[in-house]
C-alpha cells in the first residue's frame, strides 16, 4: 500500500512539473481566452467611458471620479491581456500589437495617466478642467490606441 502511495505521489509531482512548464511565459490560458478576457475587459472599459459621459452631463463629479477609476484599473490590464500569438478569427487585434509591443503598451499607459489625471480634477469638483480633459478624452486615449492597433469596427 505504501508503495502504491509513493508511486502515485510521484505521478502527481510530474503532472504539476508538467503544468508549472505549460503556465510559464504566456500559455496559462488559450488564445480565444485571452481574446474573450479583452473583449469583456474592453466592453466594461466602454461602460466606464459612457459613466464619465454622463456623470459630466448630470454634473455628477463624484460618478465621474469612479468611472475614471475604474479605466486607470482596466487600463493597468491591458497589456498583460495581449501576449504573443493570443490571435483568434474573433479578435480584432491587429499584428502591429506585437510588431510595436512598447507603443501598444505606452498607449496603455497613458490611457492610465490621462485617467488617473481625469479623477483627480471630477474628485476636486473642477467642472471647467474637467470638461476640458473630457473633450478630447476618447482621441487621446481610446482613438490613440484603436487606430494603429485595432482593425475597425464596421460602420453602421
Ligand atoms: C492600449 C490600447 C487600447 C486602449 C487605450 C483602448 N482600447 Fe479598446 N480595444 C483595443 C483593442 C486592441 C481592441 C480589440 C480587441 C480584440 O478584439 O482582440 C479593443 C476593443 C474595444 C471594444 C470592442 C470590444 C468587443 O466586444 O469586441 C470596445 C467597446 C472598446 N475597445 C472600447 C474602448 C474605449 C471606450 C476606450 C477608451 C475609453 C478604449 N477601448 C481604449 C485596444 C485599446
């Protein structure tokens, strides 16, 4: 019984080594998985720009300064969400993300910048320095990054 024990413990070791070489670098999730964590990541990040929208309408700084929040947040997982090869039919990824890996992710960043920036004037109550960082919000970040790494949605 004992050694049946041992036997097993040792298929189990080698199982996990097997698992531990798989989930090194970028293979812990499959392609279409990471392609699904971004869509859903970006549609939430699309709801938290409309909140921005429409907090500044209703004056509402305070809703405003949690959207902003939340993108500074979505912003910090982009790049981990774009590992090489993670390209399925269903992505609309462009190859540039990887050609150009620090752009991608310097695009990131300022998304996250610009953010943070963005919740520091809504939490203030700055209404006019707010508005002003909301008017050219979605070409400074969104557009900055969909034009050179996203293939375009169809036009409606
Ligand atoms: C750092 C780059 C980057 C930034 C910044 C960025 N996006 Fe995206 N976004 C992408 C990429 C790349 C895709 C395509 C992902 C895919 O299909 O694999 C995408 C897809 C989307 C989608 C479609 C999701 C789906 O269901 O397929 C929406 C909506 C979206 N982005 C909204 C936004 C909004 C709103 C902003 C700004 C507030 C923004 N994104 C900022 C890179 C970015």
């Amino acid at each position: 019984m004992k050694r049946a024990w041992i036997g097993l413990t040792a298929v189990v070791a080698s199982a996990g080594l097997l698992a531990a070489c798989a989930t090194t670098d970028t293979a812990s999730k499959t392609p279409a998985q990471y392609v699904e964590d971004r869509q859903k990541l970006m549609k939430a990040h699309g709801e938290n720009w409309k909140g921005v929208q429409d907090g500044a309408k209703a004056g509402n700084w305070q809703q405003v300064a949690t959207n902003a929040d939340a993108m500074a947040n979505n912003a910090k997982q982009m790049p981990g969400l774009f590992p090489p090869g993670s390209m399925t039919e269903k992505s609309k990824a462009k190859p540039e993300i990887w050609q150009r890996k620090a752009e991608f992710d310097a695009a990131a960043k300022k998304m996250e910048t610009e953010s943070v920036r963005l919740a520091g004037t809504a939490r203030g109550g700055n209404a006019q320095a707010t508005g002003d960082i909301i008017k050219d919000f979605g070409r400074n970040t969104c557009g900055n990054c969909h034009t050179p790494f996203r293939v375009p949605p169809p036009r409606s």
